[in-house]
C-alpha cells in the first residue's frame, strides 16, 4: 500500500475536475488562484447543455483539451482514457491502475473519473485491492482498480499531476480563450449539446415547455453560475498581469460575464443543488426570463473573447 500524504485533497469547486486539478496543484506547491485556473484551462467560458438540461451536460466535453491547458500554469498532466465500448478497453484499464501506481511511487498526485459516482476524484494512494481516494464526503475512500470506467458512465480516465513549467502569461491567456471559442463555434462532435449564448435560449425554452430535467436544471446552474464568476475574476487577473494592456476589452467581457453569472444566481437560487425543499411558486417563468436575460450577455463576452484573441 502506498499514500500520499493528508494534504492531498480536491479544492471545493462545484466544477469537480477543476477542484481535482487545483487540490493536485496546491499539492505540489503549484500556487494559482482559481480564477486563473478556470480561465486558463477555458472552462470559466464553456456552456455545455444537454437538450433535456440533464445533469450530465456539464461533464460531456473533450476532458484532454483542459487537461494540455493545464500546462501553462505549471502543471503536467499525463492520462489515460477510454470508453467501455472501445475494443482494447481492458487493456487501458490495466495500464491506468500500472499508471496511477507508478506516478504516486514518484510522489506525484493522481485523479480519475466515477471512482465513486459521476464526478472526478483525487487519487491519493493505492493498496492490493484498488485506488484510495479522496473527496469532500470520504476523505478515505476505497474502489477496485477493475470497476472503474464500469456503469453508469462507462468512461476511464485515470491521470496523475507533476510540476512542470508554465507558461508566459500572454500565451496562458490565449490558450483558454481559444479552446473557448472554439468549443463555442464547434461544440461536441456527433451528438451535440447546446453551446454558446444561444444554448441559454434552448435551456429556457427546454423549461417552458417541461422538458427540463429539475435536478438538471438545479445542477447545471450551479456549475456555469461558477463558471462564469470565476470568468470575472479571471478577466481582472489578466488585466492586471498584462499590466492593463487591453483593459476596455477585459473590462468589458468581465461586466458581460457578472451580468451571466447573476443570471445564473437567480436559477440557482430558485432550484437549488442538492434540491432542498418545496421549490417557490412561479419559478421556471422566472428561471427561464433571467436564461433569456442573459443570451445577449453571453453574446457580447464572446465577442469580446474574439477580440482579446485577435490583440494578444
């Protein structure tokens, strides 16, 4: 058995890939603020919205574009990842759990997918059995090195976190934006969920007319609402490191940003995750005027990611 030691545990981001990362950061002394981390990996400017506003749209994305990201503050993330219906998906299995070992033998720390449901944890140690992970409820947890990637998702992704070099700070910036835009003008390949300002339109219209899914709703507003605060702080950050170069531009995709994240707020609010309660009188009528609010919002930040693109 191996484990790393007790201060390896997930930061508290509802965004439970980016609370991975940032807990295996700080663990090697990697220091960011999480601000920095959500816009330079682009995940403060992701929209992903499944038709139903299912909960599981906000982890349906390409994990390996913000995983390379994750290089330019000072992170090095090496993975393995698969999908159960994939014909060598046993022997990626074994190759994650001979993976995982050998990166916490190196003393570095580790993170996977579903080891206890459908979100991202820390892998903090190993024993004969399985991976010994860590979250907000099980600060000791416990699975079986074959089950992971099993139902309800079927997906493998196993990847550890060493220090590396990051980058400058204008190539950091650049790099999240483009991933946003480009996940924005591209979406998901196959199937796609709804991204960009116009998803808001589609989630509204998804709640007027009841095919919204309430705990989806509840979840997925909880998730972007972070997104997009952590997208103002990460907008004040860059203008502050870039010694306020480009500051009307940043300035203005920040007041944009606050404008959703409020819009967000008031969704969270009204359909709070974990569900608590009787939900107030009234509240998809409301719920879905501040979506629809916000889509012009939306609109005119990534407008203003385009333009900051074309400067940097």
């Amino acid at each position: 058995m191996r484990r790393l030691g007790d201060g390896l545990r997930p930061e508290s981001h509802r965004v439970s890939h980016l609370a991975c990362l940032h807990g295996c950061l700080r663990y090697l002394n990697v220091r960011i603020t999480p601000g920095w981390l959500f816009g330079v990996t682009g995940h403060a400017f992701l929209l992903n919205v499944q038709p139903s506003v299912c909960v599981s749209g906000p982890s349906v994305y390409n994990w390996e574009w913000l995983m390379r990201l994750v290089g330019h503050v000072g992170g090095d993330v090496t993975f393995v990842k698969a999908g159960a219906g994939d014909d060598d998906f046993v022997r990626h299995r074994e190759r994650a759990w001979r993976h995982a070992r050998a990166a916490i033998d190196a003393g570095n720390p580790c993170y996977g997918w579903q080891m206890d449901g459908p979100e991202f944890h820390v892998i903090a140690g190993y024993d004969d059995v399985g991976y010994r992970y860590v979250d907000a409820e099980n600060p000791r947890g416990r699975t079986a090195w074959d089950v992971v990637g099993g139902p309800p998702t079927g997906m493998l992704c196993v990847a550890s976190v060493a220090r590396g070099d990051a980058s400058d700070d204008v190539g950091a910036i650049r790099g999240g934006l483009e991933l946003a835009l480009t996940h924005t003008r591209e979406g998901m390949e196959g199937d796609r969920p709804w991204s960009g300002a116009d998803a808001l339109a589609e989630w509204a219209d998804a709640m007027d007319t009841g095919r919204a899914s309430a705990s989806g709703v509840a979840y997925n507003a909880a998730v972007w609402e972070e997104c997009r605060r952590y997208a103002v702080e990460f907008m004040w950050e860059a203008k502050e490191r870039l010694r306020g170069r480009l500051a009307p531009v940043f300035n203005a995709a920040a007041e944009e940003y606050d404008r959703v994240a409020r819009a967000f707020g008031v969704v969270a609010g009204l359909f709070p995750y974990p569900p608590q309660g009787q939900p107030p009188p009234g509240r998809v009528a409301i719920a879905s005027r501040a979506l629809r609010d916000a889509r012009d919002a939306e609109a005119r930040a990534i407008d203003a990611l385009e333009a900051l693109v074309a400067s940097l």
